[in-house]
C-alpha cells in the first residue's frame, strides 16, 4: 500500500478510471480527433480505428483542400497499387470520371469490372492517338508540339524554330480538311509554306535551311519506337472517350530497355494531351449548359520518367496547374521522393520543376518507406520527428496522409 501511494503521488499520474464515449474527447484531446467527416470514399479505418473518408472536391468547398492533387509514396508490396485501385473502383460510386496512363499493364481487371475501355498502345500497333486532333483549345495543341519537338532535340527551340512549327501546324491546318497529323506538319516543316517564311522573314531556302533540324526531330515519332502511335488519324471513335472509364495501356513500351525512357515519356506525355483536350472539350460543353463540370481521376502511374525528358517537365507541371479549371485530380504515384531527384542533375530546371509539383499538391500519402527516403521526405514534406521514424516501418496497408 506505501508504494502504491507513493506511485500515485508522482508528477502527471493519475490512478486508473474509466470515462464515458461523451467525455472522452475532453478528457483526452491529443489523442481523439474528429477526422474529415462522413462525406465522400470510405478508405479504411484511422489509427483509432474509426471510419476514414476522404474526397478532394468536398475537402475543396470546406476550405480544407486548395488543390486536389496527390501524390502516394511507397515501397513496392506495401499498398500503393491496391488504394489507387480502390480509390477508382469506389469513387465511380460517386460518379466520378476516371483516366488511367498504365505503364506496367496492371489495370484492366479493374477498368473491365467498371464497363470501362482498354486501348492498348504499341509500335505498329492496332491503336492511334492523334495528340494534333482538332479539340481542345489551339493553345493545347501549338504547346504540345513545342514541348514534343523540345524533347525530340534534347534542347530548347531556336526562335525560329519555335515561330516555325506554329506556323507549320497552322499552314498544315490550312491545306488540309481533314485530321492533320504530325507527318503534314514535317511536310510544312520540310517544304515551308508563303506564311511561314513571311513569318521568318526568310527565303524558303533560308525556312528549309533553318526547320530541316526541328523537321528530323518530330519524323523520328514516325519511326522507331513510336512509329503507328501517334502519326495518323486516332483510331477510337468518339463514343470510346465518353466511356466513364479509359485506361491507356502503354506496358508494351515500358517493357523495353532503359534506351526506351524517351519513348514512354513521350507517350506518357501524348496520352495525357489526347485526354486533356477531350476533358477541355467536355468542360466546355458542360459550361455553355449551365451545368457543373464533370470531376474526373487521371492516375499517372510511373510518371516521374516523363519529367526527366527536357520539354516534359514544364508540359507535365502546366497539365497539373490545368486540372483545378477542368476539375481533374491527378493522382501521382511514386516509390520514393527520390524519384524527383532523378528527374535531373542537383540545381537543374528538370528537378526543380519535378519537385514543383509538390507545391502542386494537396495531399500526400506515405506508405513504407527506407529509413533513409524516411529522413529525406522529412524537411521536404515537413514531417515530424515522429512521423519520421514511424514510415521507416509501417506495416503493409498502413499509410500515413498529409492532407493540406
């Protein structure tokens, strides 16, 4: 009994009690908190064992989000693939649209189950996308085939080259009635028309002369690697992109050797272009009704190869800025904060722009991580001391959410 008493006379200790639910929040604040509500995608249970609910538009009219963007960190088998496909596969219940650049061929199970469509892309293959298709807005279009020919080149355009493929696309546009295709644009590269050379205040000896090399850069998507993908009219009809589900596999390019990276970025980024000027298209549409654009998932699985390409990174950050007016989330997923880092050299405008789009982020989810990717993610996403040490071994499923 005299050491029982003297326990309970220690600083900060109390004798056992029990406490009713009604009291409990009170009596213990630092440990009970009240959660982001009842409203939006049941995800799984909080530490406490309650209910988590989460949805980035609902988070955005409380104030809670400004931007519904994430981004999901792990290590391979510890959770990352299975919340994103139960994050799609739920959401639809809401009537959310969704969007899917698949590089490792994993989700068409998923995209069948919810009467979704496959299109599978691959060199000489049966499937076609257009990213010149005449939707969209002429901005998407002339920003695309800037950034694609800056990556083709590995350098930033010329001013005369940058004139030139605008002017290029809009004479390609002029000559042609139909679907203008990035072979039509390399004709008017290569053979330059009036407008073109008024616009370079050149010979059309001097155009040809000064195009020939932006010319060889874009042929080189006519061939290779990328040859049938993207240099003839798409082949899906209209009714395919009205799916509530689309899913571009691109697994057979991302299957090939590290040579190929310039190849999957550019079909990464070509993929998101086609979608992006048919969501432009549809929000459109929905704003001449009166009607409430439609919200819509994009999952960029893998997507920070596609930043490591010159050109890419600024092409891939605008696509990010662009989806708060078009009411898209873009769902990023990556294994390790260093995946960013590997998008250039330290102090590069590759890097710097690849991890910008952590200011483009409203919501980060942290699986497992390696102790040092753990103490590296700490002054970047601003974790604590504690959550530094718990990500270095969190148990499969277990994730940690930084919410705005």
């Amino acid at each position: 009994p005299r050491g029982r008493l003297a326990r309970l006379h220690r600083p900060s200790e109390r004798a056992g009690h029990q406490v009713s639910t009604a009291h409990f929040q009170a009596a213990y604040p630092a440990v009970a908190e009240a959660g982001l509500g009842a409203r939006g995608v049941y995800v799984g249970s909080d530490l406490h064992g309650g209910s988590f609910v989460y949805d980035p538009w609902l988070l955005y009219a409380r104030g809670i989000l400004s931007i519904a963007n994430t981004i999901v960190l792990g290590m391979p088998d510890f959770g990352k693939s299975s919340l994103t496909k139960s994050w799609l596969y739920r959401s639809r219940v809401f009537g959310r649209r969704c969007e899917i650049i698949d590089p490792k061929g994993e989700y068409s199970e998923l995209v069948q189950a919810l009467g979704g469509v496959v299109l599978r892309l691959s060199p000489g293959g049966e499937t076609r996308l257009n990213p010149l298709t005449r939707i969209g807005t002429p901005e998407m279009r002339e920003g695309l085939l800037q950034a694609v020919a800056h990556a083709m080149l590995g350098r930033p355009l010329g001013q005369a080259e940058a004139v030139g493929v605008v002017e290029a696309l809009v004479a390609a546009d002029e000559s042609h009635s139909g679907e203008v295709c990035i072979g039509n644009v390399v004709d008017q590269l290569r053979d330059p028309a009036e407008r073109t050379c008024h616009a370079l205040d050149l010979t059309r000896d001097g155009a040809r002369a000064e195009l020939r090399e932006v010319a060889l850069a874009l042929m080189r998507l006519c061939h290779g690697p990328l040859r049938g993908m993207f240099d003839s009219p798409t082949s899906a009809g209209d009714e395919v992109w009205q799916a509530p589900v689309i899913c571009l596999d691109i697994s057979h390019i991302a299957a090939g050797s590290a040579s190929s990276d310039l190849a999957l970025a550019i079909t990464m980024v070509c993929a998101t272009a086609f979608l992006d000027a048919h969501r432009m298209e549809r929000t459109l549409r929905a704003q001449s009704a009166g009607s409430e654009t439609e919200k819509t998932i994009r999952v960029n699985d893998e997507a920070w190869r596609a930043l490591a390409i010159r050109g890419l990174g600024e092409y891939y950050q605008a696509a990010f800025k662009l989806g708060r007016q078009t009411g898209v989330q873009h769902w990023m997923v990556l294994h390790r904060l260093s995946d960013l880092d590997a998008a250039g050299d330290a102090g590069t405008r590759q890097q710097a722009l690849a991890k910008g789009l952590l200011a483009e982020t409203g919501t980060v989810i942290v699986y497992r991580q390696h102790p040092d990717e753990a103490r590296r993610a700490t002054p970047v996403l601003g974790l604590s001391q504690t959550e530094s040490e718990r990500i270095a071994h969190y148990p499969q499923g277990v994730a940690l959410w930084r919410i705005g």
